[in-house]
C-alpha cells in the first residue's frame, strides 16, 4: 500500500522509507509536515474558528459584553490552528480581524469599568445630595401644612385661637398620621409658644418647629414657623437658634431649588 511522504507530499511505495523527492525519513516526526491535499495543490478550508472569531467580534458593537471575550479565544485558537495545518487551513485574516475587534470590546469594558469606578463617589455624593435636598423640601412642606392646619384650626375656634396641640390639628385638618405624631422623614415636630393677647383670650400666637432627631448628624437643618406663615431655617439644626435668627427660608436654595 503506497504512502505519502509528511514532508512534501509525495506518493511513496510501500516499504519505502527515504522520499525519493526532498529525502525525509519518513519515520521522522515533524511538526511541519505538508498535508497531501496541499501537495497536490488543492485549495485550503477556511477555519471555522477564524469565522466563528469574526462573527463573535461583529457582535461586539452590540450590548453583548460576552462575545467579544468568546472573540479573542477563538481568534487565538484559530491562528494557532492554521498555523499548524502546514497549509491545509485558511482564515488568517477572519482570525485577526476577530482579535482586533475582541480587543476592542475588552478595551471598552475596561474603559467602562474605570469610568464607573472612578466617578462612583460623585455619583454616590450626588445621590445623597439630592435624597437629603428631597428630604428637606418634604420637611419644609410639613411645616407648611402645619401652618395652613393653624389657620383653618383658628377660624373653627375663634373663641380659642390657635392650638399648640397636634392632636387637635389632626382633627381640625387630617394632617398626617406621621405629623400629627410629631415625627416625619427623620425630623420632630412640636407647637409651642402659644400666646394670648389678653388674659383668657383666644391664642393669637405660636411656633412650629422642626429639628432632625439625630442632634448628632451634622449638616442637617432645622426649620421653623410661627403666625406669620414665613418659614425660617438654621444650619446648625438649632430649633431655638432658628426661632432666633434663622434665615427666611424664602432667600435660601432649599425654596428655589432650581434657581
């Protein structure tokens, strides 16, 4: 039975050790040896590892982050793949095509991950800003409410004026639950102050007040209001310094939060 020589491919007799054409042994292994449909000059089979690389890259430019790293192992595979097929392989240019736009996806995912990392902080800063702005304007709104729930309470009891009762708020107005308890998106509330005119005349004045449960917390303000429905604030969270000299609330960012 004849054989092919591994070296170039030529048809050898049976028994016949030496090629008669480039003079391999053919007992001699060899990592180069010429596939006989080369030697005879048949064309190449594409890879389809090369081919499966340039479609898994293609796919890169889609939001599929798996297969640009599918991309580079087969664009490697089938390199190495054709370059031992000693010509009986074709697709170099599928396979490094594949691998160039592998590594792009891979760059980009490592683009991407540097970017969110190094702007996690900001992000998460701003996050807190805007949960502590929202906290402060839904503070600012109870406070509001409670005034309102004072007026409508004052012109129901004219004979007694103002209350420094929330109870008595929550009846008159259905204020809520949270606010007639006097705790509310991590602020207290309390009346107080109530003050009449005249002896066992109806209560013509009153504070509200609302300061952050957490005295602890710095940064946190405190808010508060009386008759005159003008809302103040003080940065020290200070309900007391607020009554004081807290600052109208009309001339602070938290009021005009897009100005």
């Amino acid at each position: 039975m004849s054989s092919f020589c591994l070296g170039c491919g030529n048809s050898m007799a049976a028994g016949e050790r030496f090629c008669g054409i480039c003079g391999r042994d053919s007992l001699a292994g060899s990592a180069t040896a010429v596939d006989p449909a080369v030697a005879f000059g048949l064309a190449p089979e594409t890879s389809g590892k090369a081919i499966f690389s340039l479609i898994c890259g293609i796919l890169f430019f889609l939001p599929l982050p798996p297969f640009f790293i599918v991309a580079v192992i087969f664009g490697h595979l089938s390199l190495s793949e054709i370059r031992m097929s000693g010509g009986r392989l074709a697709g170099r240019g599928f396979a490094i095509a594949g691998l160039v736009l592998g590594y792009l996806g891979v760059a980009a995912m490592v683009a991407l991950v540097v970017f969110v990392v190094s702007n996690r902080k900001s992000w998460d800063r701003s996050v807190a800003e805007t949960a502590i702005a929202s906290n402060e304007n839904s503070t600012v709104s109870a406070v509001r409410t409670l005034n309102t729930a004072e007026i409508a309470y004052a012109q129901a009891h004219r004979e007694s004026g103002y209350t420094c009762s929330l109870t008595e708020l929550s009846g008159a107005w259905g204020i809520s639950r949270d606010l007639a308890r006097g705790r509310k998106n991590g602020y207290v509330f309390e009346l107080q102050g109530c003050t009449a005119a005249k002896a066992n005349g109806p209560i013509v004045k009153y504070q509200v007040v609302a300061y952050p449960e957490n005295s602890k917390k710095a940064g946190t303000p405190a808010f508060c209001s009386n008759e005159s429905d003008m809302i103040r604030v003080a940065r020290s969270g200070s309900p007391e310094e607020c009554l004081r000299s807290g600052v109208d609330l009309s001339a602070t960012e938290i009021d005009h939060p897009h100005n």
